[in-house]
C-alpha cells in the first residue's frame, strides 16, 4: 500500500520567519505535535523543514530563550526526512527507522507537500492488520466446528 494513501492530508504548515508562539498556537488549536515548514515554489507548498513540540521545550524553554527573539528557522529541523506518496508503507517505515524519527514528510513527483505520517498512524494501522490476522485463527476454530461436527 502507498504511504500517500494513509498519510494525514491536513497538515498544519508554518513559515520559516514566523514566531516560535505562532507556531506554538498553531499546535495548540489543531491538536498535533508539530508542524511543517514550507516554501511556496511555482504555486505549490514545498516542506523545507520540520518544528515539534518538543524542539521548542528543548530548545527554548529549557534554555529560557525568550519567545519573541527566535523564529521558526531559528530552531526547525531543515533536515527533513521525506518519502514520495508512491512508496510503500514498508519501506517509509524502515526510512523513518533509519533515520531515527517519529514522522515522515509525503510528497509528490515534484516536491510538493502532500501529507504526514507519524509512528502513531504507523502503529494504528499496523496494530488492525494483526487484530484481522488474529481473526483468522478464530474464524478457522469455528469453520472447522461446523465442517467437521
């Protein structure tokens, strides 16, 4: 299955010269733990970066940093990790692993933001393919009982 089909479309998306407290608000109101940084090239939102909840707990209140002297480049992570939304599920996963984080930027042929997908979505949708595989053995119990009876 490709990682476009069930990634998160709606993504909540920053500048790179907006405020730390803008982005903060913007978490806050939509209920997500980061948000993607993007650059508009020819019409489309391209990401060029990543800033989580945890970069500015890290980065900014535990240093005290006071909030109106940094901007979102300031603390965002520029490298990004991206997968195309034709890749496989299996295979942006192992990037995700490899690269040692927790969310994954889609995109399409031309770089342009198409979604997000997180360890949490992963697990879910992985967690419901072993709960139908579970399934199986059940189902075969009581196949078995009313063919062999």
């Amino acid at each position: 299955m490709p990682v476009g089909e069930i990634c998160t479309r709606e993504v909540v998306i920053v500048k790179r010269k907006d405020s730390i407290l803008e982005a903060a608000s913007l978490m806050r109101r939509f209920h997500v733990g980061d948000v993607v940084v993007v650059e508009d090239k020819g019409g489309q939102a391209v990401p060029v970066g990543i800033l989580t909840d945890r970069d500015i707990v890290v980065e900014i209140v535990a240093k005290s940093v006071p909030l109106d002297s940094v901007f979102v480049e300031d603390i965002m992570s520029s490298d990004l990790q991206v997968v195309q939304e034709e890749r496989g599920i299996w295979d942006s996963l192992q990037c995700m692993r490899a690269k040692g984080v927790r969310r994954i930027v889609v995109v399409n042929v031309t770089g342009g933001l198409v979604g997000i997908v997180s360890a949490d979505d992963l697990l879910e949708l992985l967690a419901g393919e072993l709960v139908d595989l579970a399934k199986i053995m059940a189902r075969e119990q009581e196949r078995e009982k009313v063919t062999r009876e």
